[in-house]
C-alpha cells in the first residue's frame, strides 16, 4: 500500500513539474521555466539514480577507477569493493570512502539541468555541450579523488579533511566554472552577437 | 564555492583600492585655467526632475561663462521642453522659482511668461491651471494660445535684455511675454509676485542635496534646448553633441541626476591634471535626499517658507533605497576605483560620465544597437586605446528605485546590455590586444556576473535537500547560516572600507545605511534572480527598455483567473437559469396542452358529438389528464 502510495505521489509530483514546465514555457516566464526544468531534472536525475541504485555503483566505479590511478601514478592504494579504497599514508593505511557529493551524480546531474533548459541552444547544441561537459566533470572528478589521495599519502591522515574539503573542493570548483565558461557564457555571447549585428545600429 | 570567488575578489579589489585608490588631490585649478565644458542632457518625460538636474548645473563653483548646456528633448509628451525653456527664456532670482512659476495657486499654468509676471497678466501660460479662469487669465492653454513649443532648437542667447528674440514671442507674448525679464527686474516687482514669488517648479529656486539648501544663481552661461521628435537616448545624444558650441570636455548627464556641488569642476581638473585620461565617469550616489514630495498634480509641495520638503517614504521604499545606496557604494567607491586602478573601467555610467571632446568626435559615437549605449560606447573607446578613469570627487546622486518592479525592469535592462555589449565586441573577450579591459576586465566581469550565476542558481536551492541525501539537519542549517553571516560580513568590510575614503555627506549617508547590511544578501539573491531573468530574456525577448516586473505580471496573472473564475461562475449562473427557463417553458407547454385538453374534452364529450371513436379516446385522455392533475400542485 505504501509502495503504491508512493508510486502515486511520485507520478503526481511529475506531473506537476512537466505542467510547470510546459506552462512556464508557453507564457515566456524564463527564469521560472528555467529555474524549474533545471532544478527539477537535477532532482529527478539523482534520486531516480539513487532508487535504481546507479548512484551506488556510480561511486563504486569512482572509488574503484581513483584506485587504479593512483596505483599507476606511485600512491599506493587498494581498492575495497563498493565505495572504499585505502591509500598508503607515512604510518600505515588510510581507509577513504566517496560519497554521493564526490561521486559527480550531483555535479552531472546539475549538468543535465542547465543544458537540457537553457533556451540559448537547440538539440544539437544540447548533446554536444552535455557530452563535452560530462566528460569533463568525470575526469575532474576522477582528478579530484587522486589529489586528495595523493595530499593523504603524502601528509598523512589528519591533512584528509582539508584536501577534501579545500584543496580538492577548489580545485574540482575551478574546473566546472572552466567548463560552464566555456560551455554556457562564451557560446551565450555568442548567440547575442549574432542577434546584436541582425539588430545593426 | 562562489563565496570563495566572492571572498576573493572583495579582498583583493579592497587591497588595490585602499593602497593605490586614496585619491585625495586638492583641486586648485584656477577659473581661468579651467576647460570649456559642454553638458548634454537627454530628456524623455522628464517634466518633474528636469528642473532640480538644471538647477543642480547651475549651482556649481564652475564659471558660467565656461558651461553650456545642451538639453535633447527626445520628443517628451509631457511639458519637459517647456519646463526647459523657462530656464532658457528667463533669469530666476531667489524667490521666483522655475517651472510652473505662477503654477496652479494662481492659475497661470506652465506660464512661461507669467513666471515673472502676477497673476496672469500676461497672455502666457494662462491655460492648463485648474484656477485659470478669467481672473487670472485666458485659460487659453501652454502659451495662452495653446500651441505646444514647437520643434526646434533654442537657445537663451536669444532671449536677453529685454524684448529679446521674438519680441512678442513664438506664439503671440511666446516666452517671455514681454522679453527676457517680462516687465521689469523680474517680472512685477523684486521677485515677481512677492517676497517668494509663487511657489510652484523649482519650489522657489531652491535646491536641497543631503540635507543642505542652495539658492539657485542666475545662470550666465548658454543654455540649448534641442525639441525633437522621439528617437532614443543614443540617438539624441548624438544630436546634441553635434549642436554643441567648442568645448573642451563634454559631459553627459541623465535628467533624473542631481550633481552635487564641485562636481562639475573636480571632474573638469581631473582631466587637466590628467592630460592621457581621455573619458572618466563620476561618483553616482544613491540619495533619497533628492525626492521631492509632490502633491497628486505633480507639483511640489512646499513649507511654509516656501522650501522643498523631501519625500517620506514608506518602510519598504526605504530599504530598498539603502540597500541600493550600499550596493552602489560599492559598486562606485570600490568597483570603479578598482577598475580605473587596473586600466579595466569597463562602463562609463550614462548618469554622469565626461569626455575629452577629441576622444568623444573621434569615436564611433552611441550607438542604439545595444539597450547599454553607454558600455557600448566605452567599449568602443577602449578599442581606440583611450585611457578611461574614474573620478571619485564628482559625484551625482540618483534616485534609488523605490519598487520591486521599478528595480526588475532596471536590472533586467543592466543584465541584457551586459551581455548584447559582450556580443557586440565578442572579439575583445579575453584578447591581449586590447589591453587589461581584454584579457581581465570583460572575462571577469563575465565570469563573475555570468558564469557563476549557473552553479547559483542551483546550488542555493539544492544545498535545501542535502539533509535527503544523507547530510544532518544541523549541518547543513549551520552551513547556511555561516554562508549567510560570511556575506553579511561582506557587507560590512566593503562599507567600512569604502567609509574611510568618501567624503562627509556620503561618510553621514554611510552611517544610517550601515545597519542594513544585515539584509543585503537576501536583497541581492533577490537582484540575482532579477539579472538571471535579464540573461534568459535576452535570449529570447525583444529589446525593451521597461519591462513588466515580477509583481505586476503576477497581478495581472492573478486577475486574469479571477476574470476567468468569474467568467465561469458567470456562466454557470446563467445556465442555471436558463435551464429554470426551460422548466417554465415546459411547464407552460403543459399548462396548453391541459387548456387544449379540457377545450376538446369539452367539445366531444358535451357536445353529443362525442360518441365517435375519436370523441371517446379525447373524453378518456382528458379524465386521465384531470385526475392526475388533481393530485398534483396546480401549476
């Protein structure tokens, strides 16, 4: 009964955002449309991934692929199934485990959002700017993971929380306004140019 | 993240500012040593701020002799231009005010003429005033015979010593009824009509700016009026700088604007003690100092000394004009002095902003292409290579938006010409050929304003459902409010820097805005939502240069269903009835056939003829008929 409840309040809630959606649109509300197909699709994209369990073995594959990398590039480092891996530190070991916010579903999922929305583009534009960007994202992702493994091994346990929380959080945040620089503002003034020399003087 | 690229980015503008910004050179340029000086300023409807801009020009510690002002009415269906012309056609003393002159007390209307002469006395300016009537005039409209001032250029050249240009005027006593004076010093006596003269317009020639009355002088250098049809700011500048007189430096000036006192002459030494600055924008204060209360004709209200009385605004009015003046102190104060300091100025404000008048002739001029003429015009000067400045000690204050709607549609505007500018010089975006501008002061501007409005715009509201993903409750509250308390601190960082280099009128406007800092950052996530529509429209929206705002969409939204609930109640009702109607209609269908019954009842079964087949089933029906009738209500 619960499950059907469920279902029920989440086709509801579908519903009402496709409503939205095709509403906000219709009547030329932008920023509502937009701030509600993007968000919405982020929403949909990581708790439909977390109830198929994609977003488990999302972090899996992250852990699993920091792992190998970092044994290639000299950090010692053994993968521990599911979404832990261990890496070599001065003393002994230290057990890391990734999380749903290291394991790109939200940066990709955000990704999707703004693209899918953004009125700017056609389909084309879409797909291409949507699969550039999520090369981009898994790979800094995947970078990000090794520095914070490579700043572990080298300073020791206690340096895990400000490699994850500053050196890797800036580093993976650099890379994303890099990407959105290039995948959303500059091909925006793009469009604008060519609307400004059809307007002429 | 983006606080930290907000963090970032206030502490290293506040270290560039507060090292190489203090600029505090004394200006002791002498008169005869200081540049010619043309001010254009563009007019659309403009009729009740065009005086204070006017008045403000005319208070300056700059020689008169060395000003010229060219006015564009941009075919304004208000009575901007006659509002100008007052100005031009006539010298006001103390006490006679400008504008309405003998305004709506005394029934002499716009009065032109009758600003210096009683009580309608002239034919000028009798019409229009609700009092006019035959004790004080003809009520024959603007000019007493009720033509609007004609297109044209004028110029207060014409209108001196006496019977002036037109002797009798334009329109019959025109202008000046009977020249530049009217009958005499003033008009009928010292001050035309008494001590004070009349009161309306100028409230007596009067300016007030932060709390301090200035009389407004006689103005001894040329005032222009350029009356023309309606073809847009950019358009109309242009018009003006072609008209202009040979000048030194050229200045232009919103209407709206006040300039405060020295502005004028510490922009004009800053280009005199700065030979290679080629533009410069000035200060632009917000001030709340400047609105003026007005009655529900739109003229002033005065004191009983015939003194302005500054408008009182209601609680939301006034936060939305503090948090403005803070935004803009910021803005100015350590924006444009950042920029200026970098070689990256990359708008020179519209609102009071001046050129070498080489550098201006030699540029493409303003252009209409973009809704941000002037960022398109200081893009074009800095392709030119043309250094660009700031000038801290000229200010200009502004009226802050005093809505919610007002500030939607100047934001949506700022945000579109932000990014049809960008389009229009694509090419100088992150190009080291242009300079600092090209490879720091566009690509940052972009990716400040831009780029990092995507991850806003998600971010803010996804960091809401991080307890769904498995984050405490507590955690992420605390988060929240450390960002929050982290801007709010912000806040008081730029506004305390920017106190210790500003002045003291704008050192005392600080002081009462500084507790809103508390709230700055929700008024500028709401401004951010505002911009982010300003980005979407431009995609996908004409130009326009006023937008619908957010509140009143939602009101004509919400009138629009209730129009239709209405409707459909409406139609409701109406079927009802017109189903009830259907049941009389019925029932008196069978109230006929009952009469029609008894009628044949009658017929076959009294008349003897009734012992037909046809007479005895009509006797049967109708027995039926009276017998269920009977036991039924009657209808």
């Amino acid at each position: 009964m619960n499950t059907i409840l469920a279902v029920l309040g989440v086709l509801a809630l579908l519903s009402l955002y496709i409503a939205g959606v095709i509403f906000f649109k219709k009547y030329r509300a932008w920023l509502a449309y937009y701030l509600l197909g993007a968000f919405g699709l982020t929403l949909i994209l990581v708790f439909g991934a977390q109830a198929i369990g994609l977003a488990g073995e999302l972090e899996s594959l992250v852990t699993w692929s920091t792992a190998v990398l970092a044994s290639w590039i000299g950090i010692g480092s053994k993968w521990l199934g599911q979404s832990q891996f261990m890496v070599m530190d001065r003393s002994g070991w230290v057990v890391l485990e990734t999380n749903i916010e290291c394991s790109a579903l939200i940066e990709s999922s955000i990704l999707a959002g703004l693209i899918f929305f953004y009125p700017a583009f056609d389909w084309r534009q879409k797909l291409r700017y949507f699969g550039i960007g999520m090369v981009v994202t898994i790979a800094a992702n995947t970078l990000r993971m090794l520095i914070i493994a490579g700043i572990t091994a080298t300073l020791g346990r206690g340096s895990v929380f400000w490699g994850h929380a500053v050196v890797g959080r800036l580093f993976f945040f650099a890379v994303i306004i890099a990407l959105y620089w290039f995948i959303l503002t500059r091909p925006t003034v793009h469009e604008i140019a060519k609307m400004v020399i059809e307007t002429g003087d | 993240m983006p606080i930290v690229v907000d963090g970032l980015d206030t502490l290293v503008r506040l270290f560039v500012v507060l090292i190489w910004g203090r600029d505090h050179k004394k200006h002791d340029i002498p008169d005869e040593e200081l540049p010619f000086v043309t001010i254009l300023v563009p007019a659309y409807n403009e009729e009740q701020v065009i005086d204070r801009c006017l008045n403000s020009i005319k208070i300056q510690d700059y020689p008169h002799e060395k000003l010229e002002v060219v006015v564009i009415n941009d075919g304004s269906t208000d009575y901007t231009a006659e509002r100008v012309m007052n100005h031009i056609a006539g010298e006001f003393q103390e006490g006679n005010g400008n504008g309405f002159g003998n305004g709506y007390s005394n029934g002499n209307g716009y009065g032109n003429g009758n600003a210096r002469l009683p009580n309608g006395q002239g034919h000028n300016g009798n019409g229009f005033s609700h009092d006019g009537g035959d004790h004080n005039g003809n009520g024959n409209g603007y000019n007493g015979n009720g033509d609007r001032l004609p297109k044209g250029v004028y110029s207060s050249k014409e209108f001196k010593n006496g019977n002036g240009h037109n002797g009798n005027g334009h329109n019959g006593n025109g202008y000046n009824g009977n020249g530049y004076n009217g009958n005499g010093h003033n008009g009928n006596g010292h001050n035309g009509n008494g001590h004070n003269g009349n009161g309306n317009g100028n409230g007596n020639g009067y300016l007030k700016i932060n709390g301090d009355t200035y009389p407004v002088p006689p103005f001894n250098g040329e005032i222009s009026l350029i009356s023309n049809g309606h073809i847009g700011k950019p358009k109309a500048l242009n018009l003006g700088i072609k008209h202009m007189n040979g000048s030194d430096i050229v200045i232009t000036l919103d209407s709206d604007v006040v300039l405060a006192p020295h502005a004028l002459r510490n922009m004009a030494c800053a280009f005199v003690e700065n030979p290679g600055m080629g533009a410069a924008t000035g200060h632009i204060e917000v001030s709340t100092d400047i609105l003026e209360e007005r009655d529900e004709y739109g003229n002033l209200v005065l004191d009983d000394e015939g003194g302005l009385i500054t408008k009182k605004l209601t609680w939301l009015e006034n936060l939305l004009a503090r948090c403005q003046f803070l935004e803009y102190l910021d803005a100015f104060r350590l924006g444009r002095q950042f920029q200026a300091t970098v070689k990256s100025t990359y708008i020179l404000a519209g609102a009071f902003s001046a050129f070498s008048r080489d550098v201006l002739e030699s540029s493409p001029l303003y252009r209409g292409r973009t809704v941000s003429e002037d960022f398109d015009l200081t893009a074009d000067l800095h392709r030119m290579g043309t250094r660009v400045g700031y000038v801290a000690d000229a200010k200009a204050l502004l009226e802050p938006a005093t809505s919610w709607d007002g500030l939607f549609s100047q934001r949506v505007r700022w945000s579109r010409g932000q990014l049809e500018v960008c389009g229009a010089h694509e090419d100088m975006i992150g190009n080291r050929k242009y300079g600092p501008i090209g490879w720091f002061g566009f690509p940052q501007m972009l990716i400040i304003d831009h780029t990092l409005a995507f991850p806003r715009l998600i971010w803010t509201l996804l960091l809401l459902l991080f307890p769904l993903f498995g984050y405490p409750v507590g955690t992420v509250a605390m988060a929240l409010g450390f960002m929050y308390l982290f801007y709010v601190g912000l806040c008081f960082l730029q506004t305390l820097a920017a106190y210790t280099i500003v002045d003291q009128d704008t050192r005392h406007q600080t002081e009462q805005a500084l507790g809103y800092c508390v709230i700055l950052p929700i008024y500028r996530l709401v401004i951010f939502y505002f911009r982010m529509s300003g980005y979407l429209k431009s995609l996908k929206e004409p130009q326009e240069w006023e937008v619908t705002g957010p509140l009143v969409a939602a009101a004509n939204g919400v009138n629009g269903v209730k129009n239709g609930l209405n409707g459909a109640a409406n139609g409701f009702k109406n079927g009802f009835k017109n189903g009830f109607d259907l049941i009389a209609i019925t029932r008196q269908i069978k109230v006929r056939f009952a009469i029609f019954g008894r009628q044949a009842y009658h017929h076959y079964a009294t008349n003897g003829g009734s012992q037909t087949f046809l007479g005895r089933l009509v006797r049967r029906v109708s027995m039926a008929y009276s017998s269920l009738r009977d036991g039924r209500r009657h209808v």
